[in-house]
C-alpha cells in the first residue's frame, strides 16, 4: 500500500483528503496540533479499513517532523508528503502597518520552515519511492495582492518558490503547489470572520489533487478549480 504524510490533517482540507486517500486504499501519516481533533480524524479515516498513525504536535518542531517522518517509515515509507498546516499571522487578518512580526515569523516557520524541514526528513524515503511525490498547499494570495493577506501571501509565495526549487533540484520527484482556491474552513473563517459569502467545501476541491496524483503533471504550480476544469 502507498504511504502518505499530510500535516493539517484534523479538519478542512487536510481531513478531506485523508478520507479521500483512505478509500483509495493509501496508509497515513497524519498531523494536526489539536489532539482531540485529530484522534477524531484518524478514526474516521481507519474505517477505510487502512493504517493510520495519527501524531499531534506542532511541525515547526523537529523532533515532531522526524516522528512522522519515522512512523511512515514503519508503514513502508513515504510515497506522498502533502504539506498542508498554515498559519495566518493574524486572526483576524489586518493590514501589513498592524501585522505583529512575531504573527509574520509563526507564519513563515509553519508555512515555509517547517515545510521544508519536513522535505528534508522525508527526502531519502521520498526518493525511493516508485514515484515521490510533495504537494504544498499554496494560495491565490501568493500570487495576487489582497489587502489584508500580506504576510499570509509572503509566506506561500515563499513556499511555492521553495518547491518549484526542489521540483528542478529533485527530477525523480513529483513537486506541486496547489491553490485550492477558496474553501468554507475554519482557517478562512479565521482570516475573515465578517465574510460568510458561501464557499466550497474542502470535499469538493479534493477531486483535483487525486487527479494530479492519477495523471502526474510536471512538478509546477496548480490552480485545483482548473485542474477541476480541464477534465
């Protein structure tokens, strides 16, 4: 069976394609910092009839990142890392003049630091993989700019430049940012809490990255509803 790593797993998006994995027949790998969500998570994940390891802990932390790095292991290795844990900067989101720094540094060590960090752990079980596979979880507001969004946006514009890098660096390896596009979650009603204009579920953007999977583009960046669009 293939292994997979995805951080951010205890809802929204991470959750939505553990289950998705999960039917597919993958064993997981999955993280979040809020342990009774998790818990809660990985058991709806096992009635897929998988293996699921479900860590808590927070990935800028080494020893965390090298635990999930050494549970794959123990379930055969590591076909798929998804990085997919983010943090805003701010909740509610406020302009670049009233950022606190130390909101702009959380963002940039979950976003980016501990993303690549966690390459870095995964990268000899990913290279021996039948095809290794790393998908970041990008923004539109890496690529647009959007009051308020400022330092969220530089940290996944950080982050996507970090894997077109490693998708040049690594051609053996899969490397893909994907925009989901906007999603009704938890961490977009954080950002935004006054905006309840209605939104896809994660669920109906997780089509996307399981097509990426099927098809295996050239590492890039991907927007999910146009992944969605070209079938």
């Amino acid at each position: 069976m293939p292994v997979g790593i995805i951080t951010g797993a205890s809802k929204g998006l991470g959750r939505a394609l553990a289950e998705a994995l999960a039917a597919r027949g993958w064993d997981l790998v999955l993280d979040a910092r809020g342990a009774g969500a998790l818990k809660e998570a990985a058991e709806a994940v096992r009635r897929h009839g998988v293996r699921v390891v479900a860590l808590p802990g927070d990935v800028t932390d080494g020893r965390h990142r090298a635990e999930l790095v050494a549970a794959a292991w123990r379930l055969g290795g590591v076909d798929l890392l998804v990085s997919n844990a983010s943090a805003l900067g701010a909740e509610p989101l406020v302009p670049l003049a009233e950022l606190p720094l130390e909101g702009l540094r959380r963002a940039l060590e979950v976003n980016v630091v501990a993303a690549l960090g966690l390459v870095q752990e995964a990268l000899p079980l990913l290279s021996a993989a039948p095809a290794g596979t790393v998908i970041v979880v990008s923004s539109d507001a890496a690529a647009e700019a959007y009051e308020t969004w400022g330092g969220y946006g530089a940290s996944k514009a950080a982050l996507d430049r970090l894997a077109a890098v490693l998708g040049a660096e690594e051609p053996g390896l899969r490397v893909w940012a994907v925009d989901p596009g906007d999603m009704a979650t938890d961490l977009y009603a954080a950002a935004v809490p006054d905006d309840d204009a209605p939104r896809p579920a994660p669920a109906e953007v997780v089509p996307a990255f399981l097509r990426l999977l099927d098809e295996r583009p050239a590492s890039g960046r991907y927007a999910a509803p146009s992944v969605l669009e070209a079938r």
